[in-house]
C-alpha cells in the first residue's frame, strides 16, 4: 500500500503522550531516504512539513494505535522541498529529500562538515532489553524490539537493491566497526576523493591516502 501526503503548513500539538517514533535512514548521491516504523497508517493519519534544514513528522492517535508521535529533525544539510516525497506502505511511512548538494551525508542531523561514504546510525539498539520499553502518560509501555522484529518479518520481501544496498553494506560496516576501523573508512574515502575506501587503519594510518581513479581514467588536478 503506498500514498503521497502532502506538506502541511501548520505542525499539529499533541498531548504529552507524544513520543519519537523509532526510525531509519539510507542515503544516495541525491537523495536521503527516512523510514518512520509506525504501520497501518493513512494519509490522514499525519502532517509532514518540510523546510529547507527540518523535517517533522506529526502522526495522531488512530483507532489501532492509539499512540501520538512527532519526529522532529535538524538535518545536517539543506534539501530542496518541492522536489520531496512520501510514501505510505503497510508497515511503514517512507520520506524521500532531495539534496540540495550531490554529497554524502556524515549524519542525518547538526551540523558536519566532514563527508562520509555512507550514513551513522542515528539510533543504535540498546544492549539492555529493558531500555527498549518506554512508559508514556497513556499507563502503558510500548515494546521497541518486539515492534522491530513484527517490521522487519514484514520487510524480508522488501530488500534494497544496487546503490542502497551498498549504503546499507557500508551502514553494517561503519556501526559494527572498531573506532580504528571508522578512522580508516573516513580517513581513506576523504583523503582519495571517495575513490578509495578502507577498514585497515594500521595501512592508512601511515600517510596520505592517494586518489586512484577507475580504470581507463585519468586524474587531473583541477587548476584555478
């Protein structure tokens, strides 16, 4: 199931039972792509407005979910509202940015400054199972893993393919890693002109990382 909504003007109020809903992130040369796991929804069910460096996301209670969420978001970057979209599916709500600037995202929020081959992980799952159970003023708590798990046996049929799988690869790698191997990764795409990535900091650590065009091209420094 999927829909577009459009952006609202007004950002809706809700009670204090408003919590941040559990969310996503991919990105592509020009796009970022976030995922708010809130299921069942309709268009009606939300306003999402959408500015130059923020987005928020406003869902209200519905008859399945009596829950209310906001998603609120500083983005590190500019985009370019017009040119956004949205999606409802069955398990999720997709929010497609376009860039402003072909550039890879070092994070989804604040300011950066650094580029980074693929997205951090905004919200790492706790170790603790317990931290994934919040109470709200509704008397009730609501179980983050379990929600995860119904979403992600839902999904199995609904995997990335070509540039977002490879963001999702370079994702696993840079959030699983050592601090050394994050240093390697930022070090080695930064230093090349993104066209050399590396998890071997003890290599990289030693000098300069040189650009190394594919095969057949040729690099030239440009000259002011």
């Amino acid at each position: 199931m999927e829909s577009d909504v459009g952006i609202s003007e007004n950002t809706s109020h809700h009670s204090e039972a408003v919590i941040k809903p559990k969310f996503d992130w991919y990105q592509t040369d020009s796009h970022v792509t976030i995922s708010v796991m809130v299921k069942n929804l309709k268009k009606e069910d939300m306003d999402i407005q959408i500015k130059e460096n923020t987005l928020i996301v406003n869902i209200h209670p519905t008859p399945t979910n009596e829950q209310a969420y906001c998603l609120s978001l500083n983005l590190s970057h500019a985009i370019v509202p017009e040119r956004c979209s949205t999606k409802i599916l069955s398990t999720k709500v997709e929010i497609k940015l376009a860039k402003a600037e072909d550039i890879r995202w070092m994070a989804l929020e604040g300011d950066t400054d650094i580029i980074l081959p693929a997205k951090i992980s905004v919200e790492p799952s706790p170790v603790n199972p317990e931290v994934n159970k919040y109470p709200s003023s509704a008397h009730y708590t609501r179980d983050w893993d379990k929600l995860v798990q119904e979403i992600k046996e839902e999904e199995k049929n609904e995997k990335p393919e070509g540039e977002a799988a490879l963001n999702q690869l370079f994702q696993q790698i840079y959030k699983d890693g050592s601090d050394e191997t994050r240093k390697a990764m930022n070090k080695s795409f930064v230093e090349s002109g993104g066209t050399v990535l590396s998890t071997n900091w003890q290599d990289i650590g030693k000098e300069k990382v040189e650009v190394k065009p594919p095969d057949g091209m040729e690099f030239k420094q440009y000259e002011k």
